[in-house]
C-alpha cells in the first residue's frame, strides 16, 4: 500500500480535507447570508485585463463580459452556493473527490480573475488531497456510501447494466 492511503496517513488529510471545507462554507455562509453580488467583482477583473501588465487574461475578460456578468445573479447564486455545498462535502467527507475538484475549479477562476488572497494555498490543498485519493476520504462518508454503491449498483450488485439473466 502507498504510504499517502494508509489510514494513517488518511490521518493528515482528513484534517487538512475538514480545515479546507471549512474555509469554504465560512466564505460561502457570509456570502449567502449578504446576498453575495457578484457583478462588482466581475466588473473589477474585467478591468484588470488592461494595460501593458495585465492581471487578467483577455480570453477570460471576454468570457466574462460576455457570459457571466450578462447572468451576474445566476453565477452570484452558483459561487454562494457552490462554496457551502464544497465545504459541507468536503468537512463530511461525502461526494468528496467531486468537491476537490469544484474547489479547485473555483480557485482557479479566482485566480483567473486576479485575485490571489488564500486561492494559491486552497488550490494547493486541493489538488494534494486529489492525489491523495481515496486518503482523502477514508476517514468520511465516502468510505461507506462508496463501497455500498458499488456493492449494489456496480459490479456485483444488480444495478443499470447488470440485471440477473431471466430464468426460464
């Protein structure tokens, strides 16, 4: 066995998986809880695409022009959101290798956007605790509710695709 899926070691990532989901939902609460408005911010990355230096690529400026600030409520929804669901996937350890990748995937639009803050250090611990695999969730619901999906839907359970043969 690898010495980072050692329930040992599955030790370490639980806690810094719970410390991660917890940065997460606090963001997400305060913004659910302020009726989080995202279009500033998107108007401010959109500026930041200008100038000889630019902090914000221009493919992304354009993207968000053109997509996300037009739909500033639904993307202010979906962030606000996004950010409690990871956080309680990631502190219960349930849909967690999902969660790691929408957090991931959610600092790096930060981070496109051109703001730093903690988003280098949560993309980290993301994507570590992604190579971790199944580490990342020994000590969580997904050690359970994963192995009860594919003793009942998979492989060896009678599930989309393995139906016993009709008997005759």
């Amino acid at each position: 066995m690898k010495w980072w899926k050692t329930p040992l070691a599955a030790i370490a990532w639980t806690i810094l998986r719970i410390w991660l989901g917890l940065q997460w939902i606090e963001a997400g609460m305060h913004k659910v809880n302020s009726g989080f408005d995202a279009s500033g911010f998107m108007q401010g990355a959109i500026a930041k695409a200008a100038g000889d230096h630019p902090a914000v690529q221009g493919w992304y400026a354009a993207f968000l022009e053109g997509v996300a600030l037009p739909n500033a409520g639904l993307f202010s929804t979906l962030v606000a959101w996004g950010e409690v669901l990871v956080g309680l996937g990631l502190i219960f350890g349930i849909a967690t290798i999902p969660a790691l990748i929408a957090a991931a995937f959610m600092n790096l639009n930060f981070l496109l956007a051109g703001t730093t803050s903690t988003n280098p250090i949560l993309y980290t611990v993301a994507i570590i605790l992604l190579f971790a695999g199944n580490g990342a969730y020994y000590w969580g619901i997904d050690r359970f509710a994963i192995r009860y999906i594919k003793n009942h839907l998979g492989k060896g359970g009678h599930g989309i695709g393995n139906r016993p043969a009709a008997s005759h």
